[in-house]
C-alpha cells in the first residue's frame, strides 16, 4: 500500500488529532482483518514520500482486530546525498493506542524511539524500551512519523506492520524505583546528583544497570532518569536500583524548539512534546502538569547547535537553566553569559549542571550539581534546586564552601543578607580539589575579584563588597587550560548559585 507524495495541499490541520497551531498530517489507513483459522500473523507494508514542507508530525491508522497478542513495527526511509550546509533525511516514529492520540492523551500513549531504532514490538508482557507493555486492544491504533529533517530530494520512507495472533501473556508488572535510598540518607546535608540522564530506553546505549553502576562510581547521591519522550524507563527502575543512589524520574521533553526536561515526576507521569514554542498555551499547559505532580521544569542545553536542541521557549516558565551540559564546550559558555544576563535584569532562574551522558563513553556525573537539601528525598531535593541552594561541579573531587557575612548575619547560596547599602560584606569560598585554577567573585557588573589557587588545589579566598555595589554576587571556579575533559580553554570545573544582597526584594 503506498500514501503517495504528500504536501501540504492534502494535510490535515490539528484540530482534536493535535494541538491548536501544531499542524499533523493524516495518512490513509491500514485495516487488518480477523485471521483466517490457522493463520498465525498478518503483515502490511505502507510507503510513501514527504516533501521538505511538510509539518512536524503524520498519524498512520492502524484498525486492529481482536486476538491479536504482539504488534510489530519496522520501519525505514532513504538518505540521499546532500551538499554541504543541506539537512539530509531524519524521521522519528512512536506509537499511541486506540484509547487517542490527542495532545496530551496519556492513556493512549504507548512508546516512542524517536530515530534511535528502525524496529518496536509491544505485547501484554514486555515490549521494546521505550514502549508500553500492555494489551493489545482492539480499535485504531496509531503510528506517528516525525518527519525531523527532510532533504532537497523528499525523504521516501517505508513502514512494515505485522500482527502475531494468539493470546496475551502474562501482564507487564510495573517495579517504579524505591522513594528512599537509606544508605546515603545523611538528614539535612549537601547532596550530588546527576539530572539529565539517558539509557536504551530512549537515544542512549548504557542499560539501567550500567547507568547505575556508573552514577555509584562517579560518587552521586540521586540521579534522575530524563528519557526523550518517554515514561518506558520510570516503570523498571526498581529492578536496578540500590539502597545508596537514590533514583527519581523524569521525561526529557523533546520539541522541535527546545527540550526541557522535566524532572522529579512521580513514576508512570508522561508528558506530551507535540508543539512548538509558537504554540506559548501549550507550553504552558504541560509545564503547570509538570507542576501539579510535584516536578521541575528545566531548560535544557540553551545554546546547543543541533537543529531542534536550542530553548526557545519561555525562561520565565522554567524552574531551572542547564547551564553547564557534559564537558564544558563553547555551547556551555554561551548559556552561562545568558543565565547571568538574566540575572543582571532581575530574572533569576538557578543555574544547574548535568552530564546528559547516553553512552558508556561519556562520564556520569561530569559535570553535577550539588544541592543542600532536608534529606535525600524527592520533595527536599527539588526544593533545594528551585530555592537554588545550589552549585556546580567537574566531578566529585571538587569541594566548594561559597557564603558571605555582614552586620552579624550571614547568607548562604540562593539566599539574601538583608543589611543596608553601606554594610561591609565579606565575601568567602573555600575550594578542594581543584589545582591549576582561578577562583572569580562576579556580581552583576561582572568579575571584581581572582585569584590563583595553589598546586595543592586548597584555598580560601575573601573580598569585600557593599551592597550599595554589588546586588549579587556568585564565584566561578575555571582551569585556563581546559584540563583534562576537554580542549576548550577557560573551562569551568565549579560555579554556584548567587547570593543577593542588600534589603531589596
């Protein structure tokens, strides 16, 4: 069965299929019948071409009939060459089930790989990471293709569905992570976790156990599972987890404007990544779910160069700036010169730093955030992050004590000294761990203070300041040669959160 060359001219508009100002395309559909007797599967075969101005996202009906125990997917599409500076052929896929595929649906919401794999299964008992197992019920199920990038040329792609008959297996028993990781549980203290992770349940090559085991040795105290546009991962993490890295959920919101991840969810929570950051409601309507359950909104990697991965949406929705993504590139020091724009101008949004490591190459925890939390529980931690009683660090080698003092009070990250304009303040951080740097005091007219910290890679360092000078003030940590996870000079190994002063608001 072919679809044919669509373009714009045969799509359909959103309306109950999508969001309000997210254009899909609908494709002709594809009706399987009731077996014969002795007949075990049935396959069909669609193909078709989409054109360079296509939207975002088409549905392929899928009418299933009853009897059916597995659903099978393959699918594939050409990459023609193309010059230099031309986007080539990329398409995304997933699956929704005959309970809807409108935006925000959960219910019908059964698993997306995006272009990480050409094949899905799914079954009453298991399915391929980053789908649902659950029963295959009759109705119109639906296939959804995302057209990514699409060449000069057209992209021709080809879908193969096939349906095993028989009855379903045993079902898939959820086994969420524990809510409590008793042996790193040190009360009100300082914890290190690592918030932008990835495994083969969505665009990454470690498996749980291994991103377990990796977080352990990098020293975390909690992690939280970010998988592109999927909740597969937050239902098996029990099977993985230990009683000293706690482990919390989250969704990696992949957009084509931005990827916020939304972290700290409870277990089972998906949210939909089908708009645009022109569609502001939608935005707005899955960042207050996000909220209601209890989580995070971050904004990802701001400055990243590939084609979807940079923020445009709204920073005042967000909770938390990425500002520091994996070894310190170019990238990162575009976003930290934003974030503290955005602080020069009175929007503080807390700065937090992730590794967003996929594959077994690239470090776990490098870089982390550091965060003084209650306990090491959900609702602590993430009050810790959001209040940004925060800082950011290389590895866990790295120790950093960042407060300042003044008119017999004292302040520490996030926080405010209330005293008068004309209130010496002193200024202190105190660094581990960190040999070959700089330590920087900045406030919002930029650096005011460094010094060289000595071979050892221990110093205290103080300045003072008043607050009829200084609004804020935060420290920077950085290694003039870059070091040892990357070339990029001037590369940051620890930053943290301001401290504001004086008595304004």
């Amino acid at each position: 069965m072919s679809t044919g060359d669509l373009s714009r001219r045969n799509l359909l508009r959103a309306g109950g299929m999508a969001a309000a100002g997210a254009a899909a395309g609908l494709l002709p559909g594809v009706a399987f019948a009731a077996p014969a007797p002795g007949v075990a599967q049935q396959t069909k075969t669609v193909t078709g071409t989409f054109r360079p101005d296509v939207p975002d996202w088409y549905y392929l009906p899928v009418d299933v009939p009853r009897g059916v125990e597995r659903i099978d997917v393959v699918y594939s599409y050409d990459r023609p060459v193309v010059p230099a500076g031309v986007r080539g052929n990329a398409c995304d896929i997933g699956m929704f089930g005959p309970e809807g595929h409108e935006l925000g649906t959960a219910r019908g919401f059964r698993g997306w790989s995006g272009g990480f794999r050409d094949r899905f299964s799914i079954s009453a008992t298991e399915a391929t990471p980053g789908y649902l197992a659950g029963p295959i019920r009759a109705g119109r199920w639906h296939v959804v293709l995302g057209p990514y990038t699409v060449a000069p040329q057209g992209l021709d792609y080809r879908v193969d569905l096939t349906l095993t008959f028989g009855p379903g297996g045993p079902p898939f028993r959820p086994n969420p992570a524990p809510e409590s990781a008793p042996a790193r549980q040190r009360g009100r203290s300082w914890y290190r976790g690592d918030c932008h992770l990835h495994t083969v349940h969505s665009d990454g090559r470690r498996t749980p156990e291994r991103l377990v085991a990796d977080a352990r040795a990098a020293g975390l105290d909690f992690i939280v599972s970010t998988e592109h546009n999927t909740h597969s991962a937050q239902l098996v993490w029990g099977d993985y987890a230990t009683d000293d890295l706690l482990i919390l959920n989250g969704e990696e919101v992949t957009t084509r404007s931005g990827h916020w991840p939304a972290i700290g969810l409870p277990a089972g929570t998906w949210v939909d990544w089908r708009y645009r950051a022109a569609d502001a409601a939608d935005f707005r309507r899955f960042t207050a779910q996000v909220h209601r359950a209890g989580g995070l909104v971050t904004a990802a990697h701001p400055f990243a160069n590939c084609f979807g991965c940079t923020y445009e949406f709204a920073y005042e929705i967000a909770d938390l700036v990425e500002v520091w993504n994996g070894p310190w590139t170019p990238d990162d020091e575009a976003s930290v010169t934003h974030w503290d724009g955005l602080l020069r101008g009175g929007h503080w949004i807390p700065a937090i730093g992730d590794s967003d490591a996929h594959n077994p190459d690239q470090t776990v925890g490098l870089p982390h955030t550091v965060v003084r939390a209650g306990s090491l529980r959900r609702a602590e931690l993430l009050a810790g992050l959001k209040a940004g009683h925060s800082w950011l660090a290389e590895s866990r080698a790295v120790e950093l004590e960042f407060g300042v003092s003044g008119g017999g009070r004292g302040a520490g990250l996030g926080e405010r000294l209330g005293v008068g304009t004309g209130t010496p303040v002193t200024v202190s951080a105190t660094v581990g761990g960190v040999p070959g740097t700089t330590l920087t005091f900045l406030d919002q007219l930029g650096p005011q203070h460094t010094e060289t910290v000595p071979d050892s890679g221990r110093a205290t360092v103080t300045w003072t300041t008043y607050p009829r000078y200084s609004r804020w003030v935060r420290v920077e940590v950085r290694r003039a040669s870059g070091g040892p996870n990357t070339t990029t000079p001037n590369a940051m190994v620890a930053m943290a959160n301001p401290i504001f002063l004086g008595t304004g608001s």
